[in-house]
C-alpha cells in the first residue's frame, strides 16, 4: 500500500479553497481528529465484553480501520475535493445512496456528542462534585451550543489547546502503567486475559472491537479539507496512515497500562477507567487527571458538534434538509438553527442512552458509510484519471467491506433497532433528494 511516485501538481485554479496544509500539518490534523476522547470513556466497557486483554480488540480494531483508511486514500487522491463518503457513494451509486451516506454521517456526530456527553457526567466530573446527570446533560450541552455558535474560530483555538491537554493525559497514563509494572503491582497475567463468562476468546475480541473502533474514527473527516493540501496525492496517503499507526501504537500502550494496573472487574464497573490507573498509580492528583479527561471528552464533543451542525447547514443549503437549517445569526453568522437542532438531537439521545449503547450506535451507521465507501472504490476503479493516485490493491476495499459486516454481527439488537430507525428516516429522506436530483437534471 504504498502511494505512487507522483510529479508536483499543477497550480489548481478550479477550488476557491487556499491549499496551505502540508503532509505534517495534515498529520497533526487527522492525529488530533483521532486521538482523543473515546478511549478516556470507553475503556472499562471494552473491557467487560473482551476480557482483562484490552489491547487485543484495541489492535483488531485499528486493523480493521486502516482497511477502510486505505480506500480513503485511494478516493481522495483520485477525486481531491471535498464532500467524502457522500461524494464518492453519489459518483459510484447515485444520490440516493449518496445522500444516505451523508446522512449517516450527520446522525454519528449526533450519536457521538450524546455518548461523550454522558462519559463527561460520569466519574471523572465526580472528582470534583456530583450533580444529577440531567443537569449535567442540559448544561454541558448547552455551553457546548453556545461555545459553537459564537464561531468557528474561538472554537478551534480552544481545540488546539485541549488537543495537547488530552494526549498529555494518555501519555501520563501509559507512563503511570510503565512505574507500576516496574515497582512489581502490575498483574501481566491479565495482558492474555481473553473471554468472558458469555462470550469465548474470539467472539469476546470482536465484540470488544466493536466499541475500540470508536476510538479510532475521525479520520473519515478528514477528507473535507483534500482541498486545502498542497499536494494530496502524496501528503494526504503518509498522513492518514502515520496519524492512525500513531494513535494505535498510544491506544494500545494505554490498554497495556489499564490491563496491567487495575483488576478488569474495577475498570468495567467505572465510568472514568483510566482514572482507576491514577488511582493506583499514586503520585498524581487524581483531580488533576480528572480536569484533564473532562478537557478531553469536552473537546471532543466541541469538534463533533461543530462537524454535524455544519453538515447539517450544508445539507439544508443543498435543499436536502429542511431551509430552516440555513438560519444564521446575522452577527456571527453562524448556523444557529443548525446548532440548535442538532444540540436538541443530542440531548435527547443522552437523556435515554448509556455511554457503551450510544458509542455502538455511532459504530453502526459509520460501519453503513465505510461499507458504501469500500464498495465505492471497487465501482469506481472502472473510472480512470490521468493523474497519479495512491492505489490500494484490490483486497484491501474487499476486505473493508468484509470487515464492516463482520463487526456489524457483532452489534446487539437493541442497538440495531435504533440504526434501523435512523436509515429508515435517512432512506425516506435519500429517496426524496434522488427524485428531486432526477427531475432537476
């Protein structure tokens, strides 16, 4: 899977987007997209359906993503604008499928903003004071809102610094397990602690995979700034995939310190497991590490909060939402409806959800985009440009496919009951805008 050799770009007059970002500046971009706070939450719940050995589905998990990354570079580097699953599914299926896409996407960072949502009301808050989670909820969400919509600017300077607090924070704690393990309280045992009482050593690793994958999504959104790199042919490749083996590598080391540190039965029952490492640990304030993972989950609601307003604004411009999602504030001019809509959305599914059911829902509809991304590539390999592209051999999509069905086995029912009542509104929804698309052309 390596990208081909490719000659400098001609100067591209055809996007009215600035292209500064380099292949580091893009790598930092797509690490911080990634790493971040799914594996602050989910941790302990990896660990109920896998067993002590968190790292295994850790692992298994970034396997199966870089699958799927693999045809992402393939896609941007052949079609280098911005748009993503929904674009590429629209080129190979129609705007239907298209569409789908698309509102699959807008419906995960919904999901995903109500699970860090409730992973910020949980222990970790609890180092500090202990409030009822539906004012936790109400307030969180609301701050988060109007953070959004005072603009985008403020919002990302914020990011930058929380970017930087919460890989501090996974550092510490891979540090914290490394000084446990060498003043002989680690249990290595646990490390190759597979299965659990329902589930045998395979089957527990898949279904602990299904919430690891969480852990690694982000790096889908990243397609939307392939206008803005100077040369995404060759940058956007070693970026995308030097940014996931990164976050794997610190994933994995973070699952090796929570096996090794705390017994497995401590770190399901709590809602801030890495916090447990702390605990054991010693040495470090526990309301210091407490400060930073809520700097983390908050951030990451922040960035997924901004992503699904704005995608909704564009959907509803594009005539594919309801306008009322177009209104902006005439001062910001920011996408208030939007936001508003899309926080109420969020407020509503952590009112009725837990962090461990939200986050499986959030897998399924993005394990529906990358199986429609996947197969996208395979159609589209009949499409040929002139430009050199990165290539991935033809397994690699036919195995992301594969993959995306293998862990939506694993997803239980309930959840499937929620996904399915999302694709149903977004199938209505698609078969809407693909008429409307038939009689405009």
């Amino acid at each position: 899977m390596n990208p081909l050799r490719t000659t400098p770009p001609a100067k591209d007059s055809s996007t009215p987007l600035r292209k500064t970002l380099t292949t580091s500046l893009l790598y930092f971009f797509i690490l911080g997209d990634v790493l971040g706070a799914g594996v602050y939450v989910l941790v302990g719940q990896v660990a109920a359906e896998s067993g002590g050995a968190v790292w295994a589905p850790l692992l298994v998990a970034l396997c199966l993503a870089l699958l799927t990354a693999a045809s992402y570079a393939e896609l941007v580097t052949k079609y280098p604008r911005a748009g993503g699953a929904s674009h590429y599914a629209t080129l190979a299926y129609g705007p239907f499928l298209g569409f789908l896409a698309g509102f699959c996407m807008l419906a995960a960072g919904i999901v995903s903003v109500a699970a860090l949502t409730r992973g910020f009301g949980g222990d970790y808050l609890s180092e500090f004071i202990t409030l009822p989670v539906v004012l936790v909820t109400i307030v969180f969400l609301t701050a988060l809102a109007l953070l959004n919509a005072r603009g985008i600017r403020e919002s990302t300077r914020a990011n930058v610094v929380a970017t930087v607090i919460e890989v501090s924070g996974l550092l510490l704690v891979v540090g914290l397990g490394a000084w446990i393990v060498l003043r002989g309280d680690g249990d290595m045992g646990r490390l190759t602690d597979l299965g659990t009482s329902r589930e045998g050593p395979v089957a527990a690793v898949l279904s602990g995979a299904v919430l690891a994958y969480y852990s690694f999504v982000g790096f889908e959104t990243s397609v939307n700034v392939a206008e803005e790199t100077r040369d995404p042919r060759r940058s956007y490749p070693r970026a995308l995939f030097g940014a996931l083996l990164t976050a794997g590598a610190v994933y994995v080391l973070v699952g090796v310190a929570a096996a090794v540190a705390v017994p497995t039965g401590q770190l399901t029952e709590s809602s801030g497991p890495l916090l447990e490492v702390v605990r054991v640990a010693g040495g470090v304030p526990t309301e210091l590490f407490g400060a930073i993972a809520l700097v983390a989950v908050a951030n990451g609601a922040l960035l997924t909060g901004i992503m699904s307003s704005r995608l909704a604004y564009g959907m509803a411009r594009d005539g594919l939402l309801p306008r009322f999602l177009t209104k902006v504030l005439p001062g910001r001019r920011t996408p208030w409806a939007a936001i508003a809509t899309t926080t109420a959305l969020s407020l509503a599914l952590a009112l009725t959800g837990d962090v461990s059911t939200l986050a499986s829902t959030l897998v399924l509809l993005l394990l529906v985009v990358f199986f429609l991304v996947n197969t996208s590539l395979l159609v589209l390999r009949r499409d040929t440009v002139s430009q050199d592209h990165f290539r991935a051999p033809t397994l690699v999509p036919v195995l992301g496919a594969l993959s995306c069905v293998l862990l939506a086995t694993q997803i239980e029912r309930d959840v499937w009951w929620r996904g399915l009542i999302v694709l149903a509104v977004g199938a209505g929804l698609g078969a809407i805008a693909a008429l409307r698309s038939r009689r405009s052309s």
